[in-house]
C-alpha cells in the first residue's frame, strides 16, 4: 500500500503524488456508495495497477476542509494585495481577514509590488498589521523582492494564494516556483474567469516540500455563516478587549460602557479596522432578517 496526495481531481479521476511521481488513481467501489467526496489536499492510500495507475484503497481523516476553493488539509492562506495598482483597499484586507479567521487558517499577509509604492505608506500598512499581530511581508515579486522569506513559510504546508486579481499571485508564485508558468496579467484574469467554473482547486507542487494553490475563488463577500455575536471573533483586537465591555453581550456598535468603542477613541484599535467590523456586522444582520 502507498501514501499519497490528491493533487487533482477530474472527471472522476484523481491525480496522486508520492514523491515526485503522479500516479492516476479511481476511488474503490464503496467510497460511491457512501457518497463521499475525495478533493484536492486529501491524504490517501492506494494500490497500483499498473505503474502510473492505481485504486485508491483509504482516506485519511481530514484536518480541515475549506469550502472556496474546495480543498482539504490547507494550512495557511498568503492574502496577496498589490500595494499600488490596483491599489490596496484596506476593507478588503479586513474582508479577507475574517474569511481566513473563520477558516481557521494559520495568515500571512503579503503586500506586493512595493516597488511602484511610497515606503512611508507600506510602513504604515505594515504597522496597522503587525500591530494587531498578524505576520506581515513587502514583496516586490516581479523583481524577486522578498521572496526567500515567503518561500521559508511554505515549507512542508499546503498554502492557498487569495486576493483581488492583479495583486500579482501568479507573479509570485511564478518567482517562488521557477517551472510553475502560471499565466500572468490581462491574459490570466480572462481564462482566471472561466476557470472559476471547475470545482476544484489544484495543488502546485513546491521543489521544496509543500504545496501550493493559485486561486482566484477565496470568497470573502458571503458572511452568511457568521452569527453576529461571534464576528468579534474574527477580528483579534477586538475580540481582546470584549471582555472588558458592561455587557457580555456587547456587540460594540451602540451600546453604553463599550470597551471596543473607547479603545478607538483611545487609538487602541485603528478606526478603520473598526469600521470595517461595523460593516460587516450590518451585513450579517441585514442577511438574517428575512428568517
Ligand atoms: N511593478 C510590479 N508589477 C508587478 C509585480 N508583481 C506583479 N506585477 C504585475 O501585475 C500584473 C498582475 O499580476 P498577476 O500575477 O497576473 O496577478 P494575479 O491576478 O493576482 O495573479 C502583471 O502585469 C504583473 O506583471 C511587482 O512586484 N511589481
Ligand atoms: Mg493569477
Ligand atoms: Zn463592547
């Protein structure tokens, strides 16, 4: 029996890596009747057929499963934004924030093309992040700028790449994984939307151990799943200092005694970041309200 890794899922066939070496491999008979679904990130065992085919015999259990992209297993997601054009938009950030906070996903933010931008600005990005605790790199990845610490990260995990189109994720993978050839720029974006159809995601192997996935299909605008007395959870300052609040129901938005409310008048909590929580939480109110 062999240990792989579904790497890609297709038409009822399922690309296995052991190694270096993709096997093609069908799922044994009882896995249908149990209607269970083998996605990409899954660990396997199988039995070969003959030398590139085979049957796969176990899943292993799961650590994760994440829903947009389909994939089992990841560890970590790389928010990848472009510093300048397009330029980045901090309630994004904060949109993307939450997704990977309720996903459970180990985050690195990564702001890209630092060569076009101002050092002061990408400082004080850097700051608002770093400040709440999140990891921070500035990478230039058209010129291979920063790359090696992006790279060290990677190891051994399965990453996902998300962020808006044009931050430059293909680029930086292209730069972490020469041989990759991800299709950059305008092209990219037209076939990127077309490919939004397939439902699953493909891991990219890294020389280094570990694999990759260049996605465009992170959702970040549904919250839909989200109870608003838990998106505080979501946003780690906040979720810090709630405990301080008068009401252990406090969903600091207008309630008396708000520990959240006067850390940003404090500038504990950058205002912005608190907006972008206000936002959200009118959001998830405003979906729930035909129940
Ligand atoms: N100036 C500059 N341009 C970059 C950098 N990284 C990517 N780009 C450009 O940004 C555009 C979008 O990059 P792409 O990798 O396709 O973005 P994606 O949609 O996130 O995959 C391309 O024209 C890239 O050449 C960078 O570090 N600096
Ligand atoms: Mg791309
Ligand atoms: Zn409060």
């Amino acid at each position: 029996m062999l240990n792989g890794i579904v790497v890609k899922a297709y038409n009822s066939f399922y690309y296995i890596q052991t190694g270096s070496k993709i096997v093609t491999c069908k799922l044994r008979g009882r896995f249908k009747k149990e209607r269970f679904s083998l996605t990409v990130g899954d660990e396997v065992t199988y039995t070969l057929t003959s030398q590139d085919k085979g049957v796969i015999e176990d899943i292993l259990p799961r650590r994760s499963l994440l829903k947009r992209p389909l994939a089992a297993n990841v560890d970590q997601v790389v928010l990848t934004f472009a510093a300048v054009n397009p330029d980045i938009n901090p309630a994004l950030v904060d949109r993307f924030l939450v997704v990977a906070e309720f996903s459970e996903l180990e985050i690195v933010l990564c702001i890209n093309k630092i060569d076009l931008a101002d050092t002061g600005v990408i400082a004080k990005l850097t700051e608002r992040y770093e400040r709440i605790g999140y990891k921070v790199l500035t990478v230039a990845a058209k010129f291979g700028l920063g790359i090696e610490e992006l790279r060290t990260l990677l190891h051994d995990k399965i990453t996902v790449f998300a962020g808006p189109s044009g931050a430059g994720k293909s680029t930086l993978l292209n730069a972490l994984q020469p041989g990759l050839e991800l299709i950059t720029g305008e092209v990219s974006q037209k076939i990127g939307r077309g490919k939004h159809t397939t439902r699953f995601a493909e891991l990219l192997p890294m020389a280094g151990g570990g694999f990759v996935v260049d996605t465009p299909g992170f959702s970040f605008t549904d919250f839909t799943d989200l109870a608003e007395s838990h998106l505080m959870d979501y946003f780690p300052e906040i979720s810090h200092i709630a405990a301080k609040c008068k009401f252990s129901t406090c969903l600091h938005f207008k309630e008396p005694q708000c520990a959240v409310k006067q850390a940003v008048a404090d500038n504990l909590i950058h205002p912005e970041r608190y907006e972008s929580y206000l936002e959200i939480l009118a959001e998830i109110k405003d979906s729930k309200k035909g129940y």
